[in-house]
C-alpha cells in the first residue's frame, strides 16, 4: 500500500514536472518575439557557451575519433573491409555518436551552469529584486540563455564532428598508411545531404532542450542553498533523458521521410 501510493505521488510529480516545463517552453516562444530584445546579454551567453565549451568539445571529439577507428579496425581487418573504414566513422560520427555525445557533454557542462547559476539567484532574491525594479527576469535570463544554446550547440556538434574526423584521419594515416587526402576524398563521398541535414535539425532541439531545462530548474528552484545543488543535478538528469527521447523520435521520422 505504502509503496502504491509511493509511485502514485512520483507518477503525478512526474507528469505535473512536464505540464509545467511545457508552460515554461509556451511561455519562452511568447516573451521571444516581443521587444526589446537583451542583445548583450545573448552575446554574452553565446560566448560563455559557445567558445568556453570548445576546448572541453574539441577533446571528447578527437579522443572519440581515435577511440572509434582503433576499436573498429580490427574487425573491419577481419574481414577484409578496411578501406570502408572512412566511410563507416564518418556516417556513425555524424549522423549519431557525434551528435548525442557532444551533446550530453555540454548538457554537462551548460545545463548544471544555468542551473546552479538561476538557482542562486533566485535563493538569493536576486530575480525578486530584478521584478521589483522593472525589469523582466524571464527575458534577461531565461529567453537568452535557450536562445545561446539553440543556436550554439549545432556550431559545437559540426566543430566536434570535424575534430573527430581528423583524429580518425590520424589514427588510419599512422595504421593503414592511408593519406589525408584519401581519407576526406572517401568520407565526402560517403556523406550525403540526408546524413548531414537530419543531425544538424536534431542538434537545434538538443540545444533547446538543455536551455530549456537548466533555465526551468533554476528559475524554479526553492528551498535555498540545497536547492540550488539539486536544481543543477536535476537538469543534467532530466536533459540527458530528453536528449535520447528526442534523438529517438529525429531517428523514427527521419527514417520515415528517406524510405519515402
């Protein structure tokens, strides 16, 4: 009994949590398109998000292009298909291992920021006094900061992608003696627009998604300083969700549109 109304509470908290952060995303598309717009502010979050993540990107990238190719050769070996390595990475790493995995990275990495970040400021009345003065809290913190990650997420999932590629590159030249030139000669062939297209469409709700989340967390955060931990480790767990939630649903219509 205890443990039946145990799930009950969690089951309506759950779906009560989703109500409220599709309110919060209505609410974002609303506030969005009315002046004035924080340019500074936007600029300024592009920035922390943008070029602060590429070091941290550019490394998961190249170490999971190396990984990858040094995994995967020797099967290829085995049967005799090593020079279809380049175009396998290539499909894989752009289509969905770069993707998914960058993204969980700065999901990390973005999605704990703002949300420990609007967490404080709440707890510390900082977004009460922001009301109080005139200002719109939701537009300086909130609109921005999705609006950054929308559109710097796809910039950091094709840096990456490349990244990975070249370590790919290097790991083939140094053990299949494949040139350069070889190499990207192949994987351009193999990438089409139909690979290309669908995971740069994707990255912009991925980025969406972890704006979304780690703004609502911290926006909504309560029970002062504890809360403010919880707010950043609640919105890594629910956009890591979501992010395969919505690679799944991506992967299922895209499929339905090329077999078209």
């Amino acid at each position: 009994m205890v443990f039946h109304n145990s799930f009950q509470s969690r089951t309506k908290h759950f779906f009560n949590e989703i109500g409220d952060i599709t309110y919060f995303a209505f609410r974002f598309f609303k506030e969005v398109f009315t002046k004035p717009f924080e340019w500074r502010e936007f600029i300024r979050q592009c920035y922390q998000m943008g070029n602060r993540s590429f070091l941290l990107v550019g490394v998961t990238g190249f170490i999971l292009g190396l990984v990858f190719t040094l995994q995967s050769r020797p099967t290829l070996e085995e049967f005799g298909a090593a020079s279809w390595m380049p175009s396998m990475v290539s499909i894989s790493i752009v289509r969905e291992i770069g993707p998914v995995i960058i993204a969980l990275i700065c999901a990390g990495r973005i999605g704990s920021g703002i949300g420990a970040e609007l967490g404080s400021m709440r707890v510390t009345e900082q977004i009460d006094a922001m009301e109080v003065s005139g200002t719109n809290p939701f537009k300086y913190l909130v609109v921005t900061r999705i609006l950054a990650t929308t559109l710097m997420l796809p910039l950091l999932i094709i840096m990456g992608d490349a990244i990975a590629l070249l370590g790919s590159a290097i790991v083939e030249h140094l053990k299949g003696e494949v040139s350069y030139m070889l190499y990207f000669n192949k994987v351009f062939d193999a990438l089409k627009f139909s690979d290309v297209i669908p995971a740069t469409i994707k990255s912009f709700f991925f980025g969406f998604a972890i704006g979304l989340v780690g703004c609502y967390k911290g926006y909504n955060c309560s029970k002062g300083t504890v809360g403010v931990g919880e707010a950043s480790n609640s919105a890594v767990v629910y956009t890591s969700m979501l992010l395969f939630v919505i690679d799944f649903i991506a992967v299922f219509i895209t499929d339905i549109f090329i077999d078209m």
